[in-house]
C-alpha cells in the first residue's frame, strides 16, 4: 500500500479517493487496495484474484464486504498500521455514519502506542478499545490481554482484528470502562476512550456521552490505579479542563493525589474554548451556517462550565510501594512525537529516586550515562549548549558549560560526584539541578 500510495496512503481520506484510485494500477494488490482502503467498488473477479475465494469469503461473512451482483463493495476499511492490519468502520460521513460507529487508526491511537512501555508483562487491559489497535499491540509483549469496550460494534471489531492477525491471547469483554474486570489487576492498562470534552453526544468514538465535561477522563485516571498491580504502568490519553491558561494542571494533578504512583503528564495540545471547537468541528468548516452554529454551541457550554482552557495529552502512572510519590508535568509537540518506551522507563526510575531525595546534591552519589539517544549541541563561540533526546518526547535544556564538562564524564561508572571532581568544577546547586532535570526527562538514565 505505501509501496503503492506513498507514505500517506494508510492515511486517505474522503478527499483522496478519486486521485488515489487513479493512481493505483490494475493489479491484484492494486485492487485489494482500492478495494479495502479507499471503498471502491471492484468487479468480483478482480477480487478473487486480489484475495482468493477464501479471502473474499471471509470479507463477506464479516460483513467487511458485500456483494451486489458481479460488483463487490466494501462496507469497512482494513489499513495497515503499525505492522498490523486493522479493520473498522468506512470513511465517516456525518449522520449517516452507524450508530456506534468505531473509527480509523487514528493520530491519538498512534500517540498512545508512542507512549506505551513495551517490556514483557503478564496481564494487559485495553479499556475502551474500539478498533483494539492498542490491545493488538500489547498482545505482542503479554501473556494475556483483555480489551473491553461498551460499543457492541466496537467489541466485534476488535475480535475481528485478532483474528486477522492471527493473535490468540487476546480476549474481549463487553461493558463500560473498568467493570468487565471488577476485582482484578493488571500490569499495563492503556486506554484511547472517547474524551472530547463536548456538548455533543454524536460519535461514541469521539465525545464523552454520559458524562459531563471532563468527568470521563477524571474517571479513568483516578479508576486506573486501583486495578494496576505493584510495578504496573497505566498510559491513558484524556483531556482536562481548567479556568484560565496561567494554571493548567492544577485539575489533573489533583486526580493523581495519593494514588500510589507515580504520574508523568503530558500536555500534547491546548486551546481556549473557541479553537478548541473549531478544532473539533472543522469537518463543518464547508458549511457556514452549520459551522457557526456549532462553535456557538459548544462555546456556551463550555462557559456555562467556567471553562477557559481545555487541555488534552497523556496521563503516564507507574505503581509502587514508597511513601512519597512524584508527579511531573510536561509539554511535548505531537508533531515531533516518537517512540517512548523507553524513555518513559527511564523517567519513571528517576522519579523513583527523585521522590526519596530532599536536596540535588543527594545524587552525588548515583552512577548515571546520558541516554544512547541524547545529543550535546554547542555553537562556535557561544558559551552554554543545548543537550537534546533525539526519541521520545524529544525534550531538551540549555545548559552552562560547566554542566556541558560534567555531562561529559558522566559514563555510567562514575559517580556524578566523581564527574564533577574530574571536570574540575565546583559542586554547585545549579549544575546538580540540571542533572535533576536531566534525569527526570530521561535524557540521562540512572546505571547500577
């Protein structure tokens, strides 16, 4: 399909039907594509020859595909997607989309997978799970996964996607967020569930029905914990309100309050109330009437909730024994976003530690490196530098050069009071304090 399409085929839209079904040759593949990607209607021999019987066969008896004649017509779309094939609902048209309507691999669902630590775990939950993209890619790594979701469409797609790919360890329940599993835990729970902050109640997949304003995300960030074992990880994508943008966190980290975790939060977009409907109406945007209509709408509701900033990213929680836990905010552009795992294990070590330490200083004695991916970059003749992790969250901090000296001799063996001793610089508060920072951003990784 890439190989066909270009990079921006999996991700096709209404708009790039008719270009992209000129584009594709007739072919096999040429067809299952325009079949299966963009709904074109092929001939039903050209999908035999594009799928085989049994392929064509099974199309039809999922009700992926249907056929009118010598004519066979897609009533899903099947994508690829990170080494998957995902199966889910056609190109979403408006009202005439079905009733429970489960969406596309969508960029949240890839933000998500970013984000998720990949380690071998035992148990996984997927709640809310839709399509069951992220429950496919824990089934990779666990033992035993189970993805539960209230839509019954959702539920049949996710069984569906299993079977596609050949994944056996997955199970699906049916209900609402966290009760098809009542009593147990759970090593990683992840969770992509509906958390637009809206007056609407029109895609399941999109707006919190049922629950008012951000009460869906208060739900799932404050339930998670309860259901993680010890050294469990929960990665859940939510949204949050607040009353102006000077403080925008104070609500989140409020439902992280003496949890048991650990929480590392990620803003990844904001908005006051009038870009955020935009944003989330622009599919309006071709009708005036309808479009103004729908700003003023959502706008009203969102002041009658004294909301003056909406925020929506990741909430990362990692379970553990101790009896101080740390909570840490951050930015990152969703743009630039990168696989994580690994750096949200390193940061989630550091926050372990951070969490005993009462003063920087207190690292002097730990053994540290920066991570494989961290870059040190100076200019000629500027004093300072800019250290950088090229992965992840992309983080970066200017530094002075005496920071620059002790990054330097930081090599996993040494102490950080050894480091300084051999770049031959005074032990001071700032330095350390950036080799806090450093530390709790994952750029550099605590050694044993």
């Amino acid at each position: 399909m890439v190989a066909l399409l270009g990079d921006d085929g999996p991700a096709a839209g209404l708009s790039d039907i008719l270009v992209f079904d000129r584009r594709l040759p007739d072919t096999p593949l040429g067809n299952a594509t325009r079949l299966l990607l963009l709904q074109v209607a092929i001939d039903r021999d050209d999908a035999i020859a594009a799928l085989g019987h049994d392929g064509l066969e099974a199309l039809l008896a999922t009700q992926v595909a249907r056929e009118d004649g010598d004519r066979v017509f897609a009533r899903g779309r099947v994508v690829p997607a990170e080494g998957l094939l995902m199966a889910f609902d056609g190109f979403a048209v408006g009202d005439d989309d079905p009733h429970g309507y489960v969406a596309s691999y969508t960029p949240t669902a890839s933000w998500l997978a970013a984000l998720t630590p990949r380690r071998r775990f035992d148990r996984a939950l997927d709640i809310g799970t839709g399509s069951g993209a992220q429950a496919l890619l824990a089934s990779r790594h666990t033992r035993h996964v189970i993805a539960t979701d209230l839509n019954p469409r959702a539920v049949a797609f996710t069984a569906l996607n299993a079977a596609l790919n050949g994944i056996d360890n997955l199970e699906v329940r049916h209900g609402s967020l966290f009760e098809p599993v009542a009593g147990e835990t759970f090593d990683l729970i992840t969770c992509n569930a509906p958390y637009v902050v809206s007056p609407e109640d029109r895609w399941q997949y999109r707006d919190a029905a049922g629950f008012e304003a951000d009460q869906l995300s208060q739900t799932v960030v404050t339930e998670a914990p309860h259901y993680l074992a010890d050294g469990g990880f929960a990665c859940t994508l939510v949204s949050w309100l607040a009353e102006s943008k000077d403080d925008p966190d104070a609500r989140v980290e409020h439902w992280l309050e003496d949890n048991g975790c650990d929480a590392w939060v990620i803003t990844l977009s904001g908005a006051d109330p009038l870009d955020h409907a935009a944003g989330w109406n622009e599919h309006l945007a071709h009708d005036p009437d309808d479009y103004g209509a729908a700003l003023d709408r959502w706008t009203a509701y969102l002041d009658e909730l004294g909301v003056g900033w909406i925020s929506e990213g990741a909430v990362l929680t990692h379970k553990r024994a101790g009896r101080v836990h740390m909570i840490r905010t951050d930015w990152a552009d969703e743009e630039e976003l990168e696989y994580a795992g690994d750096q949200v294990e390193r940061v989630f070590k550091a926050l372990e530690l951070v969490a005993e330490v009462d003063d920087p200083q207190e690292l002097l004695g730990e053994r540290l490196a920066l991570a494989e991916e961290a870059r040190i970059e100076q200019s000629v003749g500027e004093e300072g530098a800019r250290v950088v992790l090229e992965e992840g969250t992309w983080p970066e901090l200017e530094v002075d050069d005496e920071t620059v000296d002790v990054l330097v001799e930081l090599d996993g063996q040494v102490t950080l009071a050894d480091a300084i001793d051999r770049a031959r610089i005074p032990r001071r508060r700032s330095t350390l304090e950036d080799i806090q920072e450093l530390l709790e951003l994952g750029v550099l990784e605590l050694r044993q």
